[in-house]
C-alpha cells in the first residue's frame, strides 16, 4: 500500500501530489480492533489489548503485576467459597440439632412406655473382642422410651469357651441400670447373620425391636428419635443414620464430615 497526499506547489498556485509508503505497523499491532482481538492468545486469557497514539491497537502479554493480581483474586475466590460453606453447614448443622431437640422433647412427653427387644446379630469369632464393649454401651448409654433388652445372637464354628462363659455372666447380672435384661443366644445351624436374625425375632416378645451391628455405638437419644418417628409419622420401620465415631483418625479426621 502506498500514501498519498496533496499540498500546495511553493508559489501556492495548484496542489502537487507525492506518493511515499505507508509506515510499517509495529510487531503485534492492527490497524482495527476486531484484527487484534483475534489474534489474541488463548482468547485473551494471557493478553490484552491496548490503544498507542499512533492510532494502532496492540496486543501484549500481561505483565508480572497483573499475574501477581490475577492470582490474588483466585486465592481470594477460593477462600470465600470455603468460608460460604463452611457457614453453610454449621446453619444446616445448627437447624438439624434444633429440630433434634424438638422430636426428643415431644418423644419423651409421649404416652405410654413401650418395651423394646435391642438384637445385635455377630459372627462370634470376628467380633469376640468388642461385643461386649457394645452390650455395656447399649445397656448403659442408650436412652430408651421403656424397658429395654438387649439380646446378642451369634453362630460360631468352633466352641469359645471364654467369651461365652462372659456372656453367660452377663445374662444373671443384676445391676443393669432400670432393670434392663440381657440375654445371648447360640444359633448352632446359622451361617450367616440374616439366619442368626430369623432366630432373634422368633422369640421376640416385645412391639418394638431395634437392630444394631456388634460395634455400634448408638447415640444416647437415637433410640428415643427413632420411636418418636415411629409414632409420628405412623410407620413400621425406620431407620437412623450413623457416622464414624473414630474417623477423627484417619486422613479425613479435618473435614466437617468428622462431626456428628
């Protein structure tokens, strides 16, 4: 391309014509707009676009301080979404603790004091060495609408005379807390925990029965909120939910998550 312009001769009579070539733009620079926003890298998320007096627009890299800006404000972003959720759920945990409270109240205002059958199916072998932790915590930490008893039915394939002579004593001990009874009971042709089960309930008595695994560790007013529910919404079954009581422990002992 060439440029053109017109002047007036020295005697000012007529305007003379010269001709000369048009200025060379400078490296990254456009003539439009439009041309230097298309030749922008990644889409403009590392350039930008500037305006030069010499009515070019240019595109140029950002600079060390705008990075330095940029990653401010992501760092920023990231904080604020991790405090608006941890905000979040201590709100939500707050609200479910409130309406807690309010089923346990109304549950121990309710009439009558039904009885509850507590079976805790186990596979002896394996789980010998905490099934008593769990018959001592339900005895004495669970909180029941009525007379409570707790009955462990287990199978074994070979005879364990220690632990069972244990359960055995359990079953004649006396100074359970609100004459709670405790029974243990051998299921000789189980194999499985739903055979151990089926056994339970056919000497079952009492209306209710709740069923907790051999290392459960109930909250004290779970059973309470579970009846309550029962007879609240008029079900036959409900069940609760449950967290890891040790998984302050392991690798995710910091999260919210770790607490109940």
């Amino acid at each position: 391309p060439v440029l053109i312009s017109a002047h007036a001769d020295r005697f000012g009579q007529r305007p003379a014509f010269t001709m000369g070539l048009k200025p060379q733009l400078s490296s990254g620079c456009y003539e439009s707009l439009s041309e230097a926003l298309a030749h922008r890298q990644l889409q403009g998320w590392v350039s930008s676009v500037s305006f030069r007096e010499d009515d070019t627009f240019c595109v140029r890299p950002y600079n060390m301080f705008e990075w330095l800006f940029a990653a401010m404000l992501a760092v920023m972003t990231v904080l604020a979404s991790a405090t608006c959720l941890f905000v979040t759920f201590i709100f939500l945990r707050r609200m479910l603790r409130r309406s807690r409270r309010s089923h346990l109240d109304t549950a121990r205002k309710l009439e009558g004091k039904p009885a509850i059958t507590a079976v805790i199916p186990c596979y002896l072998p394996n789980e010998q060495y905490l099934i008593e932790e769990t018959i001592e915590w339900i005895m004495r930490e669970v909180e029941s609408p009525g007379p409570l008893e707790v009955c462990v039915v287990y199978n074994t394939p070979v005879d364990l005379p220690e632990i069972e002579a244990r359960l055995k004593e359990l079953e004649v001990l006396d100074s359970w807390p609100e004459g709670r009874r405790f029974r243990a009971m051998r299921v000789m042709e189980s194999k499985s925990k739903a055979a151990n089960l089926n056994a339970a309930m056919k000497t079952v008595e009492d209306p209710f029965v709740v069923i907790y695994d051999a290392d459960h560790h109930p909250d004290h007013d779970s059973l309470m909120l579970l009846w309550e529910k029962m007879v609240r919404t008029g079900v036959d079954c409900v069940q609760g939910s449950y967290y890891m009581r040790n998984l302050s422990d392991n690798q995710f002992g910091c999260s919210p998550c770790a607490f109940p």
